[in-house]
C-alpha cells in the first residue's frame, strides 16, 4: 500500500466511501437531479443565437444609430432569396413580373418579416441582363434559428416564381435552415461507440466499459439542460451546445474511466470495495478535480477578451466539464460499490488494469528514453515544431456562406450572387454618417453628400457605392458599399480599415460630420481585431493560472513551468494543423470543405482555452502517478518508469475515446465545427504521444532530482494541494526543499 494510500481519510476519501457504500441513494438522487433539470429545461430553457454586441467600436455604433433612425428595411438581421432565369435573350424576370410580385407580398406576410424589398423595385438587385436578382427579406431576428419547417413557408411564398421556371435560392442565414440535420447526433453515437469498442478491448471487463460510459453521458445529459436553463437569461452562441457535447462526453469519459481503472487495481490489494472505492477517489479522484478545475480555469480565462459572445462559449464547455467531473466523483463510485467484487463477472477477455512489476513494455520504453534523454526531447521538440510551422502565417476572418457545401441552397445563391453581381455584394459595408453637425441647410448636406460618394467610389477596394441618403428623420445620411473582393478575402478588411481609419476621417472632416462603417462584414472584421488584440492577455492569463494551480498541487516550480511549456508547443502544433488543412487546403476536400478558407476569428482563442485544459488533463494523470511514486521513494527515473507504466493504458484508451469524439464532429456541415474538432482532436494525439511518451520522461529524467525542487519560503505561502490526495498534513521528501 503507497504512503497515499496509508494516509487519514480525506474529504474526497470520505466521499468516494460514502458513495460506494450509499449506490442507490446516490443514483436515486442522480435520477431525480436529471429529470428535474431536464424537465426545466424543456419548459424553461432558452434558445441559442449568434448575437453579439461590441460596445465602444464604429460599427457598434452605426448598427445603434440606424435601429435609432432608419426604416424597417434598414433594421434586423438581412437574408437574400436569390432568383435566376436560364433562358438567355429572353425578358428575364421581368417577364414574370406577376409571380415576382405575388412572391414579393407572400413573404412580406410571413410571421418574423419585418420588410422586404425586391429585384424589380430596389436599385441594383437586378443585373442589367435582368436574369439575376434578388429580395432582401429583413427578419426580427436570425432566421437561422427558427424551426426547420418555417422554409416550408418560404417555398410557399415563392411557388409561384418556381412552377414559372424561375431558379430560387435561399442565402445566409435563412439557408442554413435546409441544412441537412442529424450530424450532431451522428458524431455523438459513433463516440459513444468507438468508446464502447475501445474499452472492451483495452479493458476486457464489461463493467470497465459501462461504468464510463454511463456517467459520462449523466454529466453530459445534466450539463447540456443546465446550459439551456442558462440560455433563458443569457445569451449564448449557436455553436454552444455543440461544443458543449464536444467537452463534456470526451472529458466525463476520460474522469470516469481513471477511476474505474485505480479502483480494479486496488481491488486486487483491500477487501472492502467500499474502501477501495474511496481510496481511488482520495488519489486518482483529486487529480481527476486538478484536472477539471484546470480546464475550467482556462476556460474562464475567455472572459478576459472582453466579449461576452467568447466568454459565455468557455460557460458552455465549463458546464459540461464540470458536471462530467461530479458525475464521475459521485456516481462512478456508487456504481463501482454496486458492483463490489464481482466487477469483471461479465468479459469479453482476460480483464487488465494497472500492469506489476516492471518487465512491461512501458517500463522498458521509459528505460530507451532515459538512456538518451537529450535526443528524445529535441526529436519530439522538433516534430512538434514542424507541425507548428503553418501557424506563422494564420490569418483570422470569417468563414461565410461561400464554404458552404457546394450542393447547398446558401452555397448556389452565394456563387449566383458573386457571379452575377459581384463578389462584394455577399458582404456588403454599409456607412452611416450624422448630419447634425453639418449644417441645417440643404446645400450643405448636399455637399456633404456629394463629397461623401465621391471619397466613397475613389477608394481602392470599392466596386461601387450608392449615392448617400437620408433616413426618414434627416439625421443619417446612409450608403450602401460593395468591396471589390470576397467577404473572406484579404483585400477587404484592408478595405475596412482603410475606409474607417482615412476614406471618412478625411471627406467628413472639412464638415464637421462623423461616419461609422457597420453591416454583418464590418462587425466580423471588428470582431477579429479585438480579439486579436486581447489574444496575448488570454494566453498569459490561462497560462499563469494553470502555472499557479499546478505549484500548488505539485509543489514544484519546474514541473509547473514544463507543464506550461509542453502545453503551448502542442497548442502551436494543433493551430498548425488547422491553418495547413484550412487555410493552405491541404486536404480540406475531405472534410467536407471546399476550397480554402480564413481561420474563423475566435477559432484560435477558442481552442487555446480548451487544448490548453485539455492538456493538463494527462499531464496531471501522469505527473500525478510519478509523484507518487517518487513520495513512497522511488528514484526519480524508477518514478517516471513507474507512472508512465500505471497510467500507459488509461491514457491511450482515453486518448483514442476523446480522439474520436472530436473528430466525429467532422461529420458537422459547419466549418467553425470542423475547426474545432480536428485542432481538439490533433492536440489529443499530440499530448497523448510526443508530449507523454517523449517530451515528459526526457524532460523529467533531464531535471532528477529537481524535479521537485521547490524553495522553503515558497513551500510554506503555497496551500497544501495534493494531487495523490494524500493528507495535507504529510511532508514532502526532505531533499524536495531548499
């Protein structure tokens, strides 16, 4: 029995005993904890909209300032219905001028509209050849959100114009109702499976398998009903949930199964399950709390970019992270006290835990490592920075309708409206200026008008821009312009800064007016430089939690610091990836992706704060174990040997269940999604190979005895965090202070 082992019962132990000797009161609460949660949820909970705000900046301000003083059809949330006629010469769609018409009304008409103009009565919604035009529909809110079956209405309204011959398409956002549903539920089954597989193979018992299973998808059903009853009074992205599931199935699996691994090895060593189920609580239990409380951390550290939007996506992680780390302190054990000693009955093999001894081939691996210590951590130091290379040249935008699938509704009506109208009209920039400091005459708001668009269609990167005009009040004069390139290209948010920062500045100036440049283009643009700008304060901060955490738990700066370092040259891998996949289109076809597109803007800050947790994950599990057995005094080689050894298994079926969570989730038609899974996905492998078995044994075997070094003076300010779980009365080994 470790020294951990031996030591006064913990709370944790306390709780790991109770549970296990208590299995039906604890389930019976769980049921009921679940369906009443569930239960609010259906009657209470909220929806998800991507519906943010940027207090402070132009395009803030402009979007205020036309909800203030413009009509209808300069308010609410825009969606194109493109119409296209084949016939060339013909009269084009002014031939079917009735239906246009009648559709026109039709959707003027449908609950959620609140204005609608069209192809034969607003300028430059039809192309001069009058094949191509199309409606802006204006919605009270994002028609992306709305029930599937409301495009049922929209094929209503616009029957007339496609039993004429007329080609309709529905752009974003109203197209991404006709996205085809089921890949969310799709990507959760075959986690689950491959989790089922792997854990029968790599475990051989039945119960090894259920038991994770069974409380991560407690935590995960819990979570995900706490986080709609959170979204009745906050404001979450659409994309939540999904990431939500991401989070909270890969890492309840992961709690649960280090769980149910230590207690079927300590079964083999203490008679009273109940006993063994509280000791695997109070060790591998505590680093299971280390751990989620790291993720969490860094998750939390989102709010330091200073939008809600980000925040509240490391809410939605954070939730689920944290219920699938109570499921798996509470439930597993009374699951694992219900089972007692007959845990293994049902197998489908000769059923494995921890491997004796130290003839194992991890013993014998950690021996290689150590033996040339310095090659190893330069080889894995340098595949990590290989795959880091692509990272140097990230460029952050906003992926649009134009990576949609290219047999997509939004896809056609994109390439349709690109074709035919010109790239910039997918992303047009509208311009809003006050005209209350110009003068109250008509001559000099006409000046200021005229010298307004001619600035305007002078500027490099323009492809027109239509003559300024007033809102219904007089107090705006309101312009509509058309960037010469794409929404996602380069060229474009050149545009917007140079139109923000020189083009208005200097035709406003000599009238005393004050322009902001808005629309859905020029907010994704200010979204990407705020975030930008606060993504090193994001990384120092996670960083510098996780550091303090770690020291606590560890007591020692060097491993603290290891920790941190190894954690962002995964992360710098895993954004080389993403950017090499994406960005460059190495391999994007087959995910699904066409063409190359620019990293989504809160795509890097998104995955830092969870690869980052993430990766502390295995580290604690691992550092944990070696811990220990350097504290029951092993040497420091014999404790690395020891640790990678008791943890080899664990890890890498671990590894390989949260591995094919995330990247199931490639089956999502979203490409931010995809984003995610695979960068998720890749730093998984990454911490489960170079980093575990070669970054961490060479490093730590480099260091001896230093390891866990920590100075007196900082020894005694630290709390006493153990992540063995052993009594916060025990001493550290002697030689560990100075």
């Amino acid at each position: 029995m470790t020294s951990a082992e031996r030591a006064e019962p913990s709370l944790l132990y306390r709780t790991g005993r109770a549970c296990a000797r208590r299995p039906w009161l604890v389930t019976g609460v769980w049921l009921i904890v679940l369906l009443a949660v569930v239960g609010a949820d259906r009657a209470w909970g909220g929806r998800y909209e991507d519906d943010f705000a940027l207090p402070g900046t132009s395009v803030q301000t402009g979007a205020d300032l036309l909800d203030a003083h413009a009509g209808p059809e300069a308010r609410g949330v825009a969606a194109k219905v493109v119409l296209h006629v084949e016939q060339r010469g013909g009269p084009g769609l002014t031939g079917h001028r009735d239906q246009v018409e009648a559709a026109h009304r039709r959707l003027a008409g449908l609950p959620g509209v609140i204005a609608v103009t069209g192809p034969l009565s607003a300028p430059g919604a039809l192309t001069q050849d009058g094949r191509t035009g199309y409606y802006t529909v204006r919605f009270d809110s994002d028609p992306a959100r709305f029930d599937p079956s409301y495009l049922d209405r929209v094929d209503a309204a616009v029957a007339p114009l496609r039993a004429g011959g007329v080609t309709v398409e529905y752009g974003a956002p109203l197209g991404a109702l006709a996205a085809p549903t089921g890949a969310g539920r799709a990507s959760e089954a075959i986690g689950v499976v491959t989790a089922v597989v792997v854990l029968l193979l790599g475990f051989g018992s039945v119960a090894a398998a259920a038991f994770p299973l069974a409380s991560a998808v407690v935590g995960l059903v819990a979570g995900l009903a706490a986080l709609g009853l959170f979204a009745a009074g906050f404001d979450f992205a659409a994309v939540s949930p999904t990431l939500a599931v991401m989070m909270g199935l890969g890492v309840g699996l992961d709690y649960s199964l280090f769980l149910v691994t230590r207690h079927r090895r300590l079964l083999r060593e203490l008679p009273d399950p109940s006993d063994a189920a509280g000791r695997t609580v109070a060790t591998s239990g505590r680093a299971v709390l280390v751990a989620a409380l790291t993720v969490t951390a860094a998750l939390a550290g989102l709010f330091a970019s200073g939008v809600g939007f980000i925040g509240m996506l490391g809410v939605a992680a954070g939730t689920t992270v944290l219920t699938g780390a109570l499921a798996a302190l509470t439930l597993t054990p009374a699951l694992l006290g219900l089972a007692g000693r007959r845990i293994d009955r049902f197998r489908v093999r000769t059923p494995v835990d921890e491997p004796d001894g130290d003839g194992d081939v991890w013993h014998r691996w950690a021996a290689v490592v150590g033996r040339r210590p310095w090659t190893f951590l330069l080889l894995g130091t340098a595949v990590l920075a290989v795959l880091a290379v692509p990272a140097l040249s990230m460029r952050l935008g906003h992926v649009d309708a134009g990576a949609s699938p290219p047999g997509s509704t939004e896809r056609r009506a994109y390439d349709l409206v690109a074709r035919d109208f010109g790239p910039g009209a997918n992303g047009p920039v509208t311009v809003v200026v006050t005209t209350d400091k110009a003068g109250t005459t008509a001559t000099g708001r006409a000046a200021l008008s005229r010298d307004l668009h001619q600035a305007l269609t002078r500027t490099p990167g323009v492809a027109s821009a239509s003559p300024p005009a007033p809102t219904p009040d007089g107090a705006l004069l309101v312009s509509t312009v058309l960037p010469a390139g794409a929404p996602q290209d380069r060229t474009t948010a050149d545009l917007l800064h140079r139109l923000t920062d020189e083009t208005l500045p200097d035709a406003l100036g000599p009238h005393h007016a004050t322009g902001y440049v808005t629309g859905p283009a020029a907010a994704q643009q200010t979204f990407r430089d705020v975030l930008a700008d606060r993504l090193p304060l994001v990384v120092g901060l996670v960083v510098a939690a996780a550091f303090v955490l770690l020291l606590a738990v560890f007591r020692s700066p060097l491993v603290a610091a290891k920790a941190a370092l190894l954690n962002l040259l995964s992360i710098g891998a895993s954004f080389g990836v993403v950017v090499a996949v994406f960005q460059w289109g190495w391999g994007s076809s087959l995910l699904g992706v066409d063409g190359t597109v620019p990293v989504e803007s809160y795509v890097p800050m998104m995955m830092f704060a969870i690869v980052f947790g993430l990766s502390m994950d295995y580290e604690v599990f691992l550092l944990a174990r070696i811990r220990e057995h350097w504290l029951d005094g092993s040497d420091d080689r014999a404790a690395v040997a020891a640790g990678l050894a008791s943890t080899a298994r664990v890890i890498t079926c671990a590894a390989l269940i949260m591995t094919s969570v995330f990247l199931a989730f490639l089956l999502s038609p979203n490409p931010v999604v995809k984003m995610l899974a695979l960068g998720l996905g890749v730093s998984v492998v990454l911490d489960a190979t170079v980093v575990r078995l070669l970054l961490v044994p060479a490093s730590m075997t480099l260091l001896g005895r230093a390891n866990w070094w920590i100075p007196a003076w900082l020894d005694r300010l630290l709390p006493h965090l153990d992540a063995e779980g052993a009594h916060p009365a025990r001493p550290a080994r002697p030689e560990a202070r100075s």
